[in-house]
C-alpha cells in the first residue's frame, strides 16, 4: 500500500438532514491528512441537498433518485478515488482519529483487504447511551489480546461451508472500511428500491475473497434514534430475512465457488422466512431459482437446516 494512500468516506444519506451535518463534519475533520468525502444522497424529500450544497467544494456530492442502499453504495464508491474506501450513515459520526488507525490497520500486514471494527453507540444527541452499560455498548466483543488486530482468512473454510467458530462479528455500516481493490470485486452489487441488499452482502463477499482484521478501537459513534431506518423497524425479522435470501442468492450467481456457505445462508433465510410469516413475495422468485439450480442432496439439506433454523429462533 502507499505511503499515505487516499481515504475515501462514503457517506449514504436518505432524509437525514438533521444528523447529516454531524456526520460530514466528522468526516472532514480526520486528523489523517489525505482524505476526500462524498456524499452520497439517495432522492431524499427533506432539506439535505440544500445542507450537501452549503459545503461546496469541501465535499464530493452525488445526487441520485431514491435506490435503496444497495444503490448509495454502487454511487459513493463509483464518484471515489481512494485508496482506502470507509462507509458512513447518515446519521453516525466517525472519531478523529477514525481515517489514520484504518491506515495503520491496512498497513499492518500484507494482502489485507478489510478492516472492520466496533461502534459506540450514543444516543440521538450524540451522548453515550443511557440504556446501556459500559460492557455492553460496543457492537463487537472486546479483544483480550495486547494487540488491537485479529486477522482473519476464512475464504477456505467458506468454500467447504465450514463455518462454525470462524466468522468473526460484524458491524454495520459505519464499521465497514476495504481496499478499493477488494471492492472492485464485489461493487456494483445488485440494487433494488424496496427490499435489497445491504451492508451484510459487502461483509460476507469481503470475508470470502480476502483476509483481513478486526481492529478493536470504537472509531465510529452510532447514533440510536427512533427514526433508525432499520434497527427500529417493527418488522425487523421479516426484513433480515428478505435481504438473507437475497444475499444468499446473489452471491451463488456472482461467486458460484462458495455455494457451500451460500446454501446455509439461504437455509438460514427460509427459517427466519417460516417465522416471519413465510417467503416475502419479492423473494419467492430467486428462492425458486436458487434451488432449482441445486442437486437433490443440496436441496435435502438445505430444508433440514431451514428447519433447524426455525425451530432454534436463528438470528444471522
């Protein structure tokens, strides 16, 4: 990697006008000297294209109709130049120092791809959150090692679906950095405006062709609000398992090499469908499709890990 490579962030926005300049602040005040931010707004309906449009050439902005976030992720990486690609939501804030401990991550070993770490959650005026303790309030488990790296290169184990024990946890959004070597690989990823895919296609494709770490420094404030666009919904269940299947579909037709893990993810779907009410209407068609491509074994064992899943309550 360079010297001092560039850093993209990505910010997505959809009617977030009132966190929006927060977060772009945030952004712009890296102490890590090379960094550009674009702005990525998804056809919002409140006032933040007049916000986007007071930063002038502060910021890169990319104005588009409403996609859904499959689409504000194909747009900010699109318009970026970076080296180094970290994705922000509207509504969080990265620390300072976010930009350059993602460098020094990157640069810590050979051949890394991704750098995810956890968040600190706050509440929505930017303050710690109330509601929980001080052990509890970061979305990944704390790291006993002296190092704050954990590298990780489970590509073999995804291809044989050997998964238990070996994916590390996942952030959302705002804890999601890669090369943009690794993301030229994955994006654009398929899009759709109501139901599509999300942050989980971007970490489950990155765990499967490249190694890298978990860095284990809250650099990223995640701001819980009533109006979080999907960790309020009511309909959380039916939702994740909608973009469960879609991802498990999407990437057998993109990375066919790593079905095994695909097939459990799609199971994982159908368990978490049959608790929600059954498959989602708009998924019923790549669920046909997806097993029709499969062999009789594979479809066996696909409906007896559905079922598994549902009977244990599954949460992917």
């Amino acid at each position: 990697m360079k010297e001092q490579p560039l850093v993209s962030i990505a910010i997505n926005n959809y009617n977030y006008a009132r966190f929006l300049p927060q977060a772009i602040d945030s952004a712009l005040n890296q102490t890590y000297p090379n960094v550009e931010v674009v702005v990525v707004d998804d056809g919002s309906t409140d006032n933040s294209r007049e916000i986007i449009a007071s930063y002038g050439d502060k910021i890169i902005p990319v104005l588009k109709e409403n996609g859904g976030q499959a689409s504000a992720f194909n747009a900010g990486f699109a318009a970026s130049r970076g080296d180094i690609v970290c994705f922000l939501d509207a509504d969080d804030m990265f620390v300072p120092e976010k930009a350059s401990e993602v460098v020094e991550a990157l640069g810590s070993s050979q051949n890394l791809g991704w750098c995810f770490h956890p968040l600190k959650f706050v509440d929505s005026d930017g303050n710690p959150s109330a509601s929980q303790s001080s052990n509890e309030d970061s979305s990944i488990p704390k790291n006993d090692h002296t190092s704050p790296y954990r590298e990780y290169d489970v590509g073999s184990y995804m291809i044989r679906g050997k998964l238990k024990n070996k994916i590390p946890p996942l952030p959302s959004t705002s804890g999601l950095c890669f090369t943009r070597s690794l993301l030229q690989q994955i994006l654009p990823m398929p899009e759709a405006k109501t139901i599509g895919l999300n942050d989980g296609y971007l970490e489950f494709t990155a765990l499967a062709l490249s190694k890298g770490l978990i860095l284990d420094k809250e650099l990223t404030l995640y701001r819980v609000h009533g109006s979080n666009a999907y960790a309020m919904r009511q309909d959380k269940q039916k939702v994740q398992a909608r973009i469960v299947l879609l991802t498990a579909y999407w990437m057998r037709v993109n990375f066919p090499s790593f079905y095994k893990f695909t097939n459990n993810v799609l199971a994982t779907g159908l368990g978490m469908s049959a608790r929600a009410g059954g498959i989602a209407t708009e998924c019923q068609e790549f669920v046909k499709n997806y097993l029709s491509s499969v062999s009789l074994l594979e479809k066996v064992e696909i409906y007896a890990r559905a079922s598994f899943h549902y009977m244990r309550d599954t949460k992917f």
